[in-house]
C-alpha cells in the first residue's frame, strides 16, 4: 500500500509540475507566434523518406530512438486512399489515383462533412422544438462546390464571415454567411425581457466561441465574464469580437437562384450611367443658355448632405449611408428597385426635435404605395418621420409616422411629373407639432398639426428607399432614384425652401428636341437595352437561403461579469491584440459604426495572410482529418488549454 501510494503521488506529482510551471499562456505563446517556415531536418536513414513531410517526422522518431512502422500493402494504402479523399472504398482491382479523386464531386461531398462538422451545421433549429430550417441547405451545398472548386482559403473564410456585406449581389456570397448562423438556435422567445437578454448574450457568446475557434484556434468565448484565466485574451477583445458579430440575426434571404445576375446588373449600371450622362450634358448646355435669373446658393446649411455623386458619404456630418440588397450610385444618383434595395446610415450624433427632411426623387412608377425617399427613424425602427408616397391616398405625398401617430393628408395633388424628371420634396416639422410639405419649392396642399416627435443622440439614423425597419419589406420600399438628400435640424421658412429648391429643370420633350438625329438614334437604343435588362433582370428566379439577416448596428457595451444588466463601457469592434499581423486589433471603427463595416473588418483581419494562427489552425485540421489526430491534438484549440504541438517545425513547413 506504502509503494502504491508513493507512486500515485510521483504520477500526480509528474503531472502537476508543468501547470505549476506555467500557468497561463501569454503573447509569447507557441502559436501567437510569426511563422517562420523552417529548413527540412536532416535524418540518418535517407532512404526511407520519400518527400519532405516524411523527414519531419523521421526526424522525430530518430530524436525518441523509435523506427518507423512497417509499410501498410498496396491494397490497405489503396483503401486508405479512397476513404480518405472521397469516404467510399474502391472497386475491385482498382488502382488508387490522387488527382482523379481530387477531381471527382464526391471529394467535395466527403471534405465539406468535415467543414459543416466545424461549422455545427444543422438542417434543425435543435433545442426543445427542434425547428425544421428548410433552406440550410444552399449552404451545406456551397460548402460542397468549395472543396470541388478548390476556393483559396482566405476567400473561404472571409464568405463566410461577410459574404453578403463584401458582394452583395453575389447570391453565393450571401448563402456562404449561413456559416455564422448554422448552428443549434433556441427559437423560443421568452415573454420577458429580462430572459430575451440573456439569450442574446448566450447566443453571442456561441457566436463569438465559433468564429474564434474555428479560424483562430482560440477560445475567446471564455472571456465573457473575466480576462481570459489561460490566454492572453482580455473581456474587453471578447466583446470588441461580440460588436463584430452584434447586428449578425438568422433567417431566410431571397437570392436569385439562377442566371447571372450580377453581370447583368453590371451591364445595365454600365448602360445606364452612359444614358446618365449624356442626359446631364445636354441638360447643362440648355440650361445654361436659359434666360432666367439663377438664385443664389442657400445659406441655411443642413447638418447631414448626401449628394450621390460617387459614393453614400455624408458630406457634412458622420452619417454615412450603407447599402443594402441592390442600391447603388450609377451617375451620380442612388438607384433603388422598390423591392430589396435601400440605405441605412450610421447613427447621428445630436438630438433632433424640429427638423427638415429634403430630397429630389424620381419614380419608377407613380402607382407605387408606400416607399420613402428619406426616413429619420429610431434605431429599433420604433418611431420615423418620413417623406412617403402612395401609402394612404394614391399618387400623393405625405409625412409617413409610426402608426401614423404624425400623418394626415395634405390635400396636395396628385403626382404627374416625377416618373419623367426629378422633383424636389421637403417636409418641415416644427416644435408645435406643425407639419408643412413643399413640392418644388411651393405648398404642398395644407399646414397640419399632430404630436411632436424627437429623437435622442446616437439613437437614431436615416434611410433611403425603405420607410423604415432594419430589413426590406413589401408595401415600405420606393422604386426609382435620389438626386439628393439634406437633413436639417430647424425648420426652414418657405422662402429657404424655394431657394433650394431651384427648380429649373428640363423637360422630356425639350431634351429630345436637342438631340440631332444620331443622338436620338442612341439614345432610343439605349433606353431600349436598359428595358429589356430591367426584364431580364425581373424574370430570373429566386429562391431562400437560410443566412445572416443583418439587424441594425447595435452598439455592444462590457458587461461586468457577463451580466446584461450590469452594462459598462461602449466596445467598438475589435480584434485580439496577442494576435499579431500586418493588420491591427484595433479596427479603427466607432461603437456604432455600420454592422457591415464591422464584419468587413473582421473578416480581414481574420484572413490577413500573416496572421500567425490562421494558417496553423487550418493545417492541424487538415491533418487532424487525414491521419485521425491533429500535430495539435485538439483543433479547436491551439491556446494554453490545448498544449503543444508534437511537431511544431513540421506545422509550420506545411503553409504555402
């Protein structure tokens, strides 16, 4: 009993020794480090290797005095073979061919089971009620053509983390977010508020735990509630992470499921912008022999311009717009097809009580209902003034409100012009609750009053196309363009409306009347492509795809302790600063900046190419799954936690 107890204790002991040794990781930690590819080692028995990876480790069994096993027959390499790159065994009498099954579809089939396996995919929601997803498996398939396609890895990854944000109207770049959302889900929703916030924070630990796990080897996640007990891995950067992820929700996404609609999106931008113009310069030269006196500028300077002359910038404040589903500026003008496309901006700075919201606007069709031009909404969406049209009364212009707590009719006319030419709309709304619409610089029918609406700092935004929500929806979006958008935080008089108004414009038939007979000819060809574009566009089909359903740009504090009701500082999104790179931790991006920005910087900094854990992670897994056990025995985990790596030199000889 004596001997026994002394050797427990030595065993004990033997394994006490190292954690006593060392007891967390720092940045000086094994796998934080540059990878330095270095020199294939010498080893004494020469002719047993037969390439480089082979000398790795013979080197490593001469090191320990050990012989390498004996060489497995022909038929059980074969075998190995086969199941190895394609999970089938081979027919009868069959020689094994590397590049052949490399080739063959059932690779993909066979790897991406590993990839869905890393990214916890599910067809279910899992939980209590186990909720069917029955469109997860346009991703499962992307997984699949990956492998078969040979997609570079850095693409790969950065697909997944913000496909949708990078190439918004690639439908393969949007399914490929399915990555962040593909996981078990618990889809009951708590009447409490108390719980519903506890289940976010749950959800966004999972969230953040998969992310860094999967392409880092990290386990980030355990700094939800303190720094990191193993790594050098601070609450705070678990949290610069979570505000990564804050905006990323689930649900279904309509892509179109087949022609390629990105080239003909392309085709008709191309088109139209040449339509664009030429318009614009034959405008200018009848402008600029017209005979009446210009106004001067408006000295009435708004707090926020949108000009769309190349981008969705805020020329004056921090506002700046973010496109979602199609929207883009072609010509100087933001494009909008009434159906997926609008922009949101970042959240404004001041408070807003009296206001002017001003924009020219053009229709696609004036039998449209309920689309706006320009929204200032809070930003759960819950209260919005806006200039709408169509939704109460058809053809005509009115201020859109939540519950239209702040909409009656003008009494203006009806809308004649805007499909042939751009007008100019403003709506002021005073401290009174006094309502005033403008059309081209005059009265809009008449001065009404309701309640007054205000808006606190940094807790509201505007939008264009969309009257107001964080997603796309039927009956809220308008079809046609914007010339251009102001927001003022006073209410303006009639006569600083009609100054910036400036109303001249040129008419359909005085353009036409310009043009000399090629011109026309051109034109007429032109206005021909970009309809049957439109309609080609219009007729390919779509299908739903379960991935990342962006929801506004929430702003992520530090909970102390983890606990959501304990709120401290506000987090910008950020990466982990013992992860080094060409590319800072330090995104660069205020709390409340765009959730695409934030994603968009995730995934970079993730996927720069020397960042020393990205290429690691990926190389013991790729062993892992040839030889049943990683370099790095647990793939997950390359902190602290998971040890060293049996062949260090060997992992990082492997990346190209």
């Amino acid at each position: 009993m004596r001997r026994f107890s002394i050797t427990t204790l030595l065993i004990f002991v033997s394994y006490l020794l190292p954690i006593l040794s060392a007891e967390r990781g720092d940045e000086s930690w094994w796998s934080l480090q540059p990878v330095d590819r270095p020199d294939v080692p010498e080893v004494s028995d020469t002719s047993w290797a037969r390439n480089p990876i082979d000398e790795f480790v013979l080197a490593k069994l001469e090191i320990k005095g050990l012989k390498p096993s004996p060489e497995a027959d022909t038929q059980t390499l074969n075998r190995r073979l086969y199941f190895d790159l394609i999970g089938l065994p081979p027919d009868l009498g069959v020689e094994g061919d590397v590049d052949a099954l490399l080739a063959s579809p059932r690779y993909g089939e066979r790897w991406a089971r590993h990839w869905l396996d890393v990214a916890r995919f599910g067809e279910s929601q899992g939980f209590e009620y186990d909720q069917l997803r029955e469109n997860a498996w346009p991703y499962r398939d992307w997984v699949i053509n990956a492998f078969n396609d040979d997609m570079p890895y850095d693409r790969f990854v950065r697909l997944q983390i913000a496909g949708d944000v990078l190439e918004p109207n690639n439908p393969d770049a949007i399914t490929a977010t399915g990555f962040l959302v593909c996981g078990a889900f618990d889809g009951l929703k708590p009447n409490g508020d108390k719980q519903r916030k506890i289940m976010r924070q749950d959800e966004m630990e999972d969230l953040v735990g998969t992310v860094a796990q999967s392409f880092l080897g990290l386990t980030v996640h355990c700094a939800r509630c303190h720094d990191h007990k193993f790594d050098a891995i601070t609450q705070k950067e678990y949290y610069q992470m979570a505000s990564a992820l804050a905006g990323v929700t689930r649900g279904d996404r309509e892509v179109p499921a087949g022609g390629d609609p990105e080239a003909l999106q392309n085709l008709l931008d191309a088109v139209t912008a040449e339509l664009t113009e030429s318009e614009q310069r034959i405008t200018q030269k009848i402008l600029a022999s017209d005979k009446r006196v210009v106004s001067a500028d408006n000295p009435v300077r708004p707090i926020s311009r949108w000009t769309f002359d190349t981008d969705l910038r805020d020329e004056i404040g921090s506002a700046h717009g973010e496109a979602k589903g199609g929207a883009r500026v072609i010509g100087g003008v933001l494009h909008l097809d009434g159906k997926d496309d609008y922009v949101i901006t970042a959240r404004m700075p001041q408070e807003l009580g009296a206001k002017t919201l001003e924009a020219w606007v053009k229709l696609d069709n004036l039998d449209q209902r309920g689309g706006s031009a320009i929204s200032v909404q809070n930003v759960d969406g819950g209260q919005f003034d806006a200039i709408v049209f169509g939704e109460r009364e058809p053809r005509r212009w009115m201020s859109g409100s939540n519950s239209y707590a702040r909409s009656k009719s003008f009494g203006g006319s009806e809308e004649i012009d805007a499909k042939n030419r751009f007008v100019h709309l403003a709506i002021t709304y005073a401290e009174d609750g006094a309502i005033t619409a403008y059309r081209n610089g005059k009265l809009y029918g008449k001065t009404y009053r309701t309640g007054r609406s205000k808006y606190l700092a940094k807790n509201h935004q505007v939008l264009f196309g969309l009257r107001h929500g964080n997603s796309a929806g039927a009956g809220r979006m308008l079809a046609g363009q914007v010339d251009r958008a102001q927001l003022y935080d006073r209410v303006l008089s009639a006569e600083e409306i009609a100054i910036s108004a400036d109303v001249r414009y040129v008419t359909e038939a005085e353009l036409v009347a310009a043009l000399n007979p090629e011109q026309r000819k051109i034109r007429g060809e032109q206005k021909a492509e970009i309809s049957r574009l439109k309609s080609a566009l219009s007729k390919i089909q779509k299908k739903k795809v379960y991935a990342v359903r962006p929801s506004g740009s929430p702003v992520t504090k530090l909970l102390e302790r983890g606990n959501p009701f304990d709120p401290r500082e506000e987090v910008s999104a950020g990466g982990i600063a013992a992860v080094k790179s060409t590319l800072s931790a330090d995104f660069g991006l205020a709390p409340n900046a765009s959730e695409g920005e934030r994603r968009k910087k995730l995934a970079a900094w993730i996927s720069q190419p020397d960042n020393p854990v990205f290429a690691r992670v990926m190389m013991n897994r790729l062993w892992h799954y040839h030889f049943g056990q990683g370099l790095v025995k647990t793939p997950n985990d390359l902190g602290f936690s998971g040890g060293e790596a049996s062949h260090p030199e060997l992992l990082d000889w492997l990346p190209p």
